[in-house]
C-alpha cells in the first residue's frame, strides 16, 4: 500500500490530493541533490531517535486494543493526548476511513506530529528534522512483538513540498468547504491557514470546541446542498463538547480544542519558514562556492543576489515569528481541555516569570508576541549564514532601532517584555 504520510494530510492537514506536475519534479531535484539530499540523508529528530531505541532494545510500545500503538507512542514521545484536534474531512491517504462518525484525530509537540485513524492501516508520524525540514514515518496498526516505524519519502512531497509549505518538505493545516459526507467541495475553495487567517475562514472539515464569543468559524458545520457555498457558522459556534455523530468515546479525548487548533496553525507554518530559511541559506552558499571555484574568486566572496536571498528569507522568518499580520481578536477565546495549562506549563520563564508560552487569548493568540518555537533545535541550528541576520533583525525590532510598519503592532512594553525574556532564558540573545 502506498502510504503517503498523509501526515500532514494527516495533519489536515487537510490536503487536496495534489498531482506532481513540472513545479513539484524541480522541487524534487532540488531537495535531493547536494547540499540537502533529502532522500538519502540519514534524519535526526526525534521521531528517528525513538526509532533507534526501538531497535537497540531500549524502549518498548504497547499495544492497545482501542487505539493500536497511539497511546505507547504518544508516551514515547511525550506528546500530551489534551492536543487533540479532529479532521472529519475525506482529504487524506486514508480518506475511505476517514468521515464526520470517524474523524481523524491529531496529536502535536514542538517538533512531532502524529495522526490517527479509527480502523486504519497505519499510523502517520511527522517531525521536524533540523536539516531536512518535515520527515514523515508510518507504524502499522498491526499487533506485532517488533513494531517498525518506517520512513517515508518522495510519495508525499505532491502535497507536502508545495508553494503552500514554502516549497519545502513541510506541514500545513487546511480549512475547506465540506458536505455531510467528509468530501469537500473544491469548487468553493480551500485555505491554508496560521495565526494571519481571518477565524472566519478557518476549520472548515474540523471539529472545534470551547469558546470564540461573537467571533465564528467554519468548524463542525457542511455546506448546504440547497443553497450554494453556504454554510452555517451559527450553528457551529461555541460548542463546548464534540456532536454525538463524532462518537466522542471512540477517542482518547472528548475534545478538539480551539487552543489546540490555533496554535497548530501557528507552529506548522513557522516550522516552514525555518526549514525555507536553512534551505537557502545552504543551496545558495553551495552555489555560491561553486561560482568562487568557477572564476577563481576568494572563498568568502557573496554576489548581490546571495546577499538578497539570505536577506529576504530571514526577514520571511523574523515577521513571521514575530506574528506580523496576526489576526485581531475581538472576543476572547477559551479552550475546554487540559491543553491550554499544559501549553503554559511548559515554559522557560524569566526571573519576573514571563514566558514566551504565555497566552493571551484576548486581542492574540500570545501575551509576548514572539514564537516559542525560537528554542527549537531546528531554529537553534540554524546555519550562522543566515542566523547572524535573523538575529541582528530580531535585535532591531526588539531594541526599537526598526519602528518599521511591519512591526508596529508590537508596542514598546512588548518589545522590552520580549527582549528580557530573551536575554535571561535563550542561549543566542544572553549576551
């Protein structure tokens, strides 16, 4: 069986089946030639680390009756069962499974992504690999003494290697128009969104529960048949418990939380601009060296167009983490699940005890509008060519010397609040 990870068709996330065209084979030959080598480079994340625990003995997985290796590899990869999303959306490798009495569920770290489906084949496993960008794996749902998580590759870069990840092997989460049957209409339009996207346009083919006040989305309702494209958001606002059609005891979790499910939304596409940012810092300064070879220039030489490419994906990144163009909130949002104090719980706080984690869910989704995910290994280790411009643009935000547009929804308590936090819990900005 063929087994795109689907992840993040699991992760939704909602993914049109794609078709490989001219675009996606030049993407392909671009991740799998030096200096990226997507397919043959060995991955280092975490999902690749339990792996190697599995097969040297160290770890085990259970099985469970209900929900097949889920529970173990949840555990294993210390990925809490309160952020559970659900996609009743048929968009998935999986889709002839997948409806509103079986959604898909989806559980998320930092780094890891992992999708379940009730009866279904396998399980789909996505992490961020700090070289590679998003890595999938799958895990048969199968009762086995010696369960194999194997990595996939090339089967799923149609959807998952597309202007939509930042033309990069990444994740995204999709809102689409869906009838009672879990297809969507792709006639009325699909939306990839983050923490930019208007919450009106947002969570079509998810459930959603806790509350967004006057605000509403397109979760946990269809569209109807009889009039087209539309859709009744009343009816799916504000719910604070799963639809009976969802059979909320099938799950792990009688939720899909809202919290949840905004701050899926935000980190999948930061992990992209991450792994975009690596990617051109290392493929241009590969070509860049092979042109210094080529008219025996000094090794250290950069044209004008290396130092525009390095500058316009940094600067991609720091507005992005900085949630430049976030969409304002104009009623407060409460999730009803464990997420949220978890969420918080797991923060690097300051002296004050400030943290990056700290939620808002007032005006933004965060109280200090910068992404948690700058702790990140894959942000971490980003190569100095393009961090030591990253860093230099956050230290001009953060210190007011780039009071710029862009940037003005950050106000000069944000901007201090955020640069202590930085200074007294992040290894880049200590000093």
């Amino acid at each position: 069986m063929n087994r795109c990870l689907t992840v993040l068709c699991v992760l939704s996330l909602l993914i049109t089946l794609c078709i490989a065209g001219p675009d996606t084979r030049a993407q392909e030959e671009d991740r799998n030639k030096p200096p990226i080598n997507y397919d043959t480079a060995q991955p280092d994340d975490e999902v690749a680390r339990l792996v190697k625990q599995l097969e040297q003995g160290n770890i085990s997985l259970d099985w469970n009756a209900k929900h097949g290796w889920l529970p173990s590899v949840l555990k294993s990869l210390d990925i809490s069962r309160s952020s559970q999303t659900l996609v009743f959306s048929k968009t998935s490798q999986q889709n002839r499974k997948i409806r509103p009495s079986s959604p898909r569920a989806i559980y998320f770290n930092d780094n890891v992504y992992v999708g379940f489906v009730q009866q279904g084949d396998f399980l789909e496993i996505a992490a961020v690999d700090p070289a590679l960008g998003a890595t999938f794996y799958t895990i048969d749902q199968t009762q086995s003494d010696k369960p194999k998580i194997t990595r996939a590759t090339h089967q799923c870069m149609s959807c998952h290697d597309t202007h939509k990840t930042q033309d990069v092997p990444g994740f995204l989460v999709r809102s689409v128009y869906p009838k009672k049957s879990g297809h969507p209409d792709f006639r009325l339009g699909t939306t990839s969104t983050d923490h930019t996207t208007p919450l009106e346009d947002r969570f079509g083919g998810w459930y959603v529960t806790g509350e967004h006040g006057d605000m509403r989305h397109r979760g946990n309702v269809f569209v109807d048949d009889k009039i087209k494209g539309s859709i009744d958001r009343e009816a799916g606002a504000n719910k604070q418990s799963l639809p009976p059609q969802s059979r909320p005891d099938s799950h792990l979790e009688p939720t899909s939380d809202i919290v949840a499910l905004m701050i899926l939304e935000h980190q999948t596409q930061f992990h992209n601009r991450v792994t975009q940012a690596s990617y051109t810092a290392r493929q241009v300064l590969h070509h860049q060296a092979e042109m210094n070879r080529l008219f025996n220039r000094d090794a250290a030489y950069r044209s004008d167009s290396t130092k525009r490419r390095l500058d316009s994906a940094a600067e991609e990144l720091v507005e992005y983490l900085f949630f430049c163009g976030e969409f304002q909130l104009t009623s407060p949002i409460k999730g009803n699940s464990r997420f949220a104090k978890q969420f918080e719980a797991n923060a690097i706080r300051s002296a004050r005890g400030r943290s990056l984690r700290d939620l808002d869910l007032k005006t933004r989704l965060l109280k200090h509008p910068c992404s948690y995910l700058v702790y990140t290994d894959s942000f971490v280790s980003l190569p100095d060519s393009i961090m030591s411009i990253v860093k230099t643009r956050m230290l001009e935000v953060l210190t007011g010397a780039d009071k710029t547009e862009a940037f003005a929804h950050l106000s000069d308590s944000d901007r201090e609040n955020i640069l202590k936090i930085l200074t007294e819990t992040h290894p880049l900005f200590r000093d």
